[in-house]
C-alpha cells in the first residue's frame, strides 16, 4: 500500500517541478525605447571611457572597461538579452517579483550595463556576457 502511493506520488512531483521550472524562465518583452534620461547616461559613460586621466583609467578596468573604446557602446535590440539582462538585475536585487518592464541596455565591449529608462538618475548594473552581475554604478 505505502509503495502504491509512493509510486502515484513520484509523477505529481516530478510534474510539479516541471512546471516550477516552465515558469521560472525569463519572460521576453521588448527592448524599451531609451529615454531622455537614459541617453544622457550612456553620454555620460561614453565620457568616462574616453577620458585620459589615470584615475579613470583604473576606475574602467576594475570595472571591466580596460581598453574599450566609447564607440563600441551600442544600444540592445535582442529582446532575450534585454529579458535575461533584466532578470539577472532582479536576482540580483533579490526581487521576489519581476520588474514591470526591461531595463535600457547596452553592450559596452565585453559586458552590458542596464539601467532603468524612466528614471532620471538610476544604478547602472554591469553585467558580463553570461549575464551576472559584477558591478553597479550608484546615481
């Protein structure tokens, strides 16, 4: 009898991990457009990777920035890696919900900042390609 119900039970889990797992995954939304707000700050980074003084040389590079050039800053149009940027922000954040809307995006070299397109000023979240968070840049 115990090993009847054992059996029975064993499918009604796995298929309850199962669907666990379909929701789980990262929900693709649009890219959002940038806003005024959202420009300004990708201007503003482009000047901290074109700047010269040895300072901001370091401050790059241990941001992951050593060597890249502002003109490979370009906005993201893939709605996946706008969704994964965003979900791995929220992990990181710890969120217990998903953000209303994808971050503003942009590929910057080797990694990605995201960063909220509604706020005036707003954290810039450096992510790598594998889309985890190593960084934030705090308004």
């Amino acid at each position: 009898m115990k090993r009847t119900t054992l059996l029975l039970a064993v499918p009604m889990l796995l298929a309850g991990c199962m669907s666990h797992n379909v929701q789980g995954t990262i929900r693709t939304a649009e890219c959002p457009t940038p806003s005024e707000h959202a420009l300004r700050q990708v201007a503003d980074l482009k000047r901290v990777l074109a700047d010269t003084n040895g300072v901001m040389t370091e401050y790059r590079a241990g941001l992951g920035f050593a060597g890249v050039s502002p003109n490979s800053v370009v906005g993201v149009t893939d709605p996946h890696t706008c969704s994964a940027v965003t979900a791995a922000v929220a992990s990181y954040l710890r969120r217990t919900d998903p953000m209303a809307e994808n971050l503003f995006v942009v590929r910057v070299g080797p990694r990605y900042v995201a960063l909220d397109p509604n706020q005036e000023s707003a954290a810039q979240y450096v992510l790598t390609r594998k889309y985890e968070v190593t960084n934030y840049l705090a308004p």
